[in-house]
C-alpha cells in the first residue's frame, strides 16, 4: 500500500462509493484491448503500405491472425497463454520476414531506413516476452528470436562475404548486440525488482514494517492516519480488522493465517488505501468512503472476499469493526474506536462486521485486542 496521500485522490476514492477493491483489469480483458489496438494499427499500416508488394501480403495476414486471436479470446475459452505465444510468434514472424526481405530481395543499402524502422520494433518484441509470460518461459522464445537474427545474419554473410561491410549488416548486428544487452539488463533488474519486492513485504530491513505481514507497524500506521486526517478529514473511515482463530488451534494464534490474510488484504484494497498492522491478528484499514453506510458495505465485500480465498483447505475470516468519520473524534480517536467497535463484534462472534463507534466496557480499554481471539 502506498504511504503517501493525495488529496486530489479523494475524489476517485468517493466514486467508487467506498469499495474497497482494485479496479484493474483481469488480464485477459487487458490482452483483448491489447490485440484490438495491433489489429487496428496493422490495419491502418496495410493502407499506408497497400502499394508495397511485401507489406500488401505480411501486413494482411497480420490482421488477418490479429483478428482470429482476438475472436478466440473473445468468445472462446482457449488458453490465455495459448493466445499470447500464438500472437508473439507471429509478430516474430512478421518481423524475420522483413528482415529477410531488405537482405536478401532490396539490393546495396535499399533497405537500410526499414531496417532500421524495426530496430525499436525488435527491442519491443524482445521486451514483451518476460511482460506476458514470465522468466521461465520468455527464456526459450528469447533464445529462438536471437538465433533467428543469428541465422539470417549468417547466412547473409555465407551467401555474399562482401556484404560484411554493408550498412545494413552492420546495422543488423547493432541490432543483436542491442538486443542481447537489453535482455540481460531487463532479466537483472527483473531479479533485483523481485528481491527486493520479497523483502519489503517481508519487512526484513525495513524500518516501519511489521515482519511477518509486510505491513505498516502500529507506530508508522498512526503517523500515516494522523496525516492524512490533517490533509481531509471528512469521509475518513478507518476499520480494525481481526482475523478469527480457528477454534481446533486453542489460544495459540497461527503466525502463518495472519500473513495469509494480510497477503489477501494486500491484494485487495486500492493503491490509495492504507493498511497496517495493530497487533498479532489485527489489522487496521484506513479510506475514504461517501457515507458510514458506505463504508460498512465496503468491509462486508472485504470479509466475503477474505473467506474466498482458503488456505490449506480452510477458509479464513475476519471480524471487523469499522467506525466513520464524523467530526467528534481525532485521527487516533477514530483508531481506538475501531478496536472498540471490533472488541464489540468479537463478542458477538466471529466473521461479521460492526459499525462503530460503540461504548466500551469499564476496564476493556486496557485489554490487548489479542486476548479477546475467538
């Protein structure tokens, strides 16, 4: 979760009528956009190209494969994966084509300025290969995309040894040593991104963190609260959020539910959301929400969607008390009568959600939030 607020984030937040999940797209709904903008580019470059003999025939095919993966993964349920490694591989296609079509057709240095229109393209290609399907499986297609560039540069140079001194072989193997030194500087800050990602939500090394949830201590959380109460305090919710214990386990809360469900939390809220850790089992979510009604609705999507997601075969859940801002009471105060309001519903049980704020019992002010686990 980010730690910094924008105010001119409150307005995006109260649209969403105090949801409290990630509106992003799912990626097959991305990759579809994704294949109608090629589709709609190769068919605007067919027209531009219409009188080229090459692009007349690989620009309509293009649109035509473009096409047939966009309605496959429109109406069908074929494999994202399927469809990704299909359309990579004809834009591969597409691309050693024309290469093969300035060296070994268009004569002398004819076909330098399309060489070197591809360069950005290759790179490009090169690029989305660890974007859609990962490190493990990019590996085999960068491999067979450089030793295709390999192949025909080589076989330029068995066919016409004079060529070595060309323009547009020399342009070409810029290309692959371009290629070669964009792969290994991606796939090392890809390896430097993902250690330090498992670290941060680790918290290891990380002032400010809890360790075992990667979250926000209670002492970072309260500072970030009382700055962001500062910054607007109206339709300012903040909600503790318990994880009940299941009762085979006794007292002894399980260290690994609690990061379960801050992992599920962490997945779920917005960017512009904050969550932080109270205690062990305890989490505090802080938003913006049009209205009290609003932002109990929102943590009952929020405890729905935590029982969704088991773990070892047992779905979790959480007891939630939730209290909205209403101008009596500070960014702290509206901290401790979220607890107060989850020490409440934990007394009536556990997977449900309460509207704060609620009058605490005499002496409970005093009792930690773990010793009332259910």
């Amino acid at each position: 979760m980010r730690p910094d607020y924008r105010p001119g984030s409150l307005r995006a937040s109260l649209r969403g009528a105090g949801d409290v999940f990630r509106t992003t797209l799912d990626r097959r709904t991305l990759n579809q956009r994704l294949l109608a903008a090629v589709l709609a580019a190769t068919l605007l470059a067919a027209l531009y190209y219409q009188r080229d003999p090459f692009e007349r025939v690989a620009l309509s095919s293009m649109a035509v494969l473009m096409g047939s993966l966009l309605t496959t993964l429109t109406f069908t349920g074929v494999s994202l994966l399927a469809v990704q490694l299909t359309a990579l591989l004809g834009g591969w296609v597409y691309l050693l084509a024309k290469i093969a079509y300035v060296l070994f057709v268009l004569q002398g240095d004819a076909g330098l300025p399309i060489l070197m229109g591809l360069a950005p393209w290759v790179a490009v290609l090169l690029a989305s290969h660890l974007w859609t399907l990962g490190a493990r499986l990019s590996r085999p297609l960068n491999a067979a995309a450089l030793g295709s560039l390999t192949l025909l540069l080589l076989a330029k140079l068995a066919l016409q040894p004079t060529a070595l001194n060309d323009h547009v072989t020399g342009t070409l193997a810029q290309m692959l040593l371009a290629s070669a030194v964009l792969l290994f500087g991606q796939r090392s800050a890809a390896k430097r991104m993902t250690s330090d990602v498992r670290r941060a939500a680790l918290g290891q090394d990380t002032p400010g963190l809890d360790a075992l949830t990667g979250l926000s201590d209670r002492v970072s959380l309260e500072c970030q609260l009382e700055e962001r109460f500062q910054q607007q305090p109206e339709h300012l919710v903040v909600a503790a959020i318990g994880v009940d214990t299941p009762g085979d386990v006794g007292a002894h809360f399980p260290p690994r539910l609690s990061a379960h469900v801050s992992r599920v939390l962490m997945g779920t809220v917005r960017d512009e959301d904050l969550l932080g850790c109270l205690g062990d089992g305890v989490a505090a979510l802080v938003m913006y929400a049009p209205d009290a009604r609003s932002a109990r609705a929102a943590c009952e999507r929020l405890r729905v969607r935590v029982a969704s997601r088991p773990l070892d075969g047992v779905n979790p859940s959480v007891t939630i008390g939730v209290v909205y801002a209403d101008g009596q009471l500070d960014a702290l105060a509206l901290l401790r009568a979220a607890e107060d309001a989850l020490r409440a519903a934990r007394r009536l049980g556990p997977n449900r959600v309460l509207l704060g704020p609620v009058t605490p019992e005499p002496g409970e002010e005093a009792a930690p939030l773990g010793a009332l686990l259910t």
